[in-house]
C-alpha cells in the first residue's frame, strides 16, 4: 500500500481530512504525522484517528540526518506539507526529490514566499482587492513556496469578503482538492 508521511504545524485540519479521505479509499495510508509544536491540534486529532503522530524540534529536524534516516525508514511514497511552517533543509529535498508538496492558501506565485501563510495571505487578498483567490499544490524545493506547480483551485472574492469569509472559501477548496490530487500523484508513474 502506498505510504504517505505529513508534516504539520497547526491545527491539523487538512491533515485530518489527508488521513480520513485514505481510510475510507484505501488506496494509501497515513504512516506518520510529524509535528514541530508540541502544542498542536493535529497531535490530538491524530489521537482520535489512531494514526501515529511525533514531535520534533529544529535540532532534529534541520542539523542532523537523523531526521531524513527516519523518514527513509518508514519509506513514504509521498510526503505533504499539510500546514507546516518551516523551510525544509536541502538534505531532506536530496533525500526526498519530487516526493515532498505542500499546499498554499493563494494562486501562486502571488502572495508566497517567507511569512505568507494563513491569515496574513488572506489579509493581503483583501487588502490588495482581488477578484479572486485559491489554493495551489506544488512540489517543495529550496525556496517558500516556489517549487513546481501541481494543481491550483480558484474562488471568487467579493466585495463584502473580508479575511475570514475568504478563509472559508479557501479551506473548503483545500479539503475538497488537497486528497484528491494527493491520490492522482500516488497513482501516477507508478509512484
């Protein structure tokens, strides 16, 4: 069966919707989730789900290879930024090429890069009046949110959006696609 390792940060929402979508499929299996918060949601929402969940601090993650031995042990098929906040080390992106994505909050290459993520993207939509927004999947490289792109969903924005309607709009486009085209990459290229 196919494997698939996420990395979260928050709340751990799309990561709930990742691991109940392949339960119910049975196409791919959520091996692991890994945190770098000891603090967040998604430790206890993988609780509930029975799905394996760990801690991490930077030292682990960024200056040793133990990370990367780790994960090669557990041997993902694909491994999804599923809300995760740090920049991942080029030992990992070595390890693991065209194997890491992540999803963003905005039809990229706008609003991306170091400190857009969330709200503050949201915020910037708003702000800088536009028409519409979205989410985009692409593949992780050296740079935020600057690696190929995957697939991208769009949503209108209107007039009497503000931060939080648009955020709606985006996390019902982030549950609806993110599965989906996690499932269409494990079957693609006999991956």
């Amino acid at each position: 069966m196919k494997q698939i390792v996420i990395l979260a940060s928050g709340s751990g929402s799309n990561a709930e919707n990742i691991i109940s979508f392949f339960k119910e499929k049975g196409s791919a299996e959520v091996s692991a989730v890994f945190t770098n918060k000891k603090t967040a949601g998604v430790l206890e929402r993988c609780d509930r789900l029975k799905t394996a969940a760990f801690y991490f601090n930077r030292t682990a993650f960024s200056d040793s290879d133990g990370f990367v031995k780790l994960l090669k042990g557990l041997n993902p098929d694909l491994i999804v930024l599923a809300g995760f906040l740090w920049k991942i080390p080029t030992s990992l992106l070595k390890a693991f090429p065209n194997t890491i994505i992540n999803i963003h909050p905005s039809l990229l290459p706008k609003y991306g890069g170091k400190g857009m993520y969330g709200a503050k993207v949201h915020q910037a939509v708003r702000e800088n009046l536009e028409s519409e927004t979205g989410i985009t999947i692409h593949y992780v490289n050296e740079n935020y949110d600057e690696g190929a792109i995957i697939f991208q969903a769009k949503t209108r924005v209107e007039p009497s959006d503000d931060a939080d309607s648009i955020a709606k709009k985006v996390h019902e486009l982030e549950y609806e696609h993110f599965p989906r085209v996690i499932e269409k990459l494990l079957l693609k290229d006999g991956k």
